[in-house]
C-alpha cells in the first residue's frame, strides 16, 4: 500500500520554491523509489579561470607548438596537463 503523496505547490520564482524545500521533506511529496537517473550528455564541464605566471620563453614554445598543431595554445596546455595527471594516478596505484 503507497502512501498518499502530497501536491506541490506552484512556485511564482525560484526563491519562493527554494524557501519552501528548506521547510518540506520532499518524501511527502515525490515518491523516490519511481525516480531514475538522468544524464546530460551536452553540459559543459566547469572549469575555473586561474592565473598561472610562466617564463615568457615557455608561453612561447607552448604557443609554436600548439599553432603547428592547430589547436588554441589553452587547450593544448590542458590535454597536457589531463595526460600528466594521468600518469601521475596510474604511477601512483
């Protein structure tokens, strides 16, 4: 026998419906066990701008290579970087 679940309330914004979870427990009004995971296959990682100072000589060398690879200098730097940290989790097992 399943529980009678409430009904949710229409919101008129998004922090009217944040303030109300934060008071509700939503077992009384979705009933978990139907639910399935999701993916979203189009969003973007996040990534966070950082400051990184390098020798001019190697912001150079990166830029050369990266161009006779053509491919934009940052992102060359982080499939550098993704391989490194790979090798650096593999090596570390």
């Amino acid at each position: 026998m399943s529980k009678k679940l409430k009904e949710i309330p229409k919101f008129a914004n998004e922090a009217e419906e944040r303030e109300f979870w934060l008071t509700h427990d939503s077992t009384e009004y979705v009933d978990w066990a139907k639910g399935s995971r999701v993916t979203f296959p189009n969003l973007k990682p996040t990534t966070q701008a950082i400051s990184l100072r390098l020798p001019r000589w190697m912001l150079d060398s990166i830029k050369t290579t990266a161009n006779r690879q053509d491919v934009p200098y940052q992102s060359l730097i982080k499939v550098w970087l993704n391989e490194k940290l790979k090798e650096a989790q593999h090596g570390a097992k």
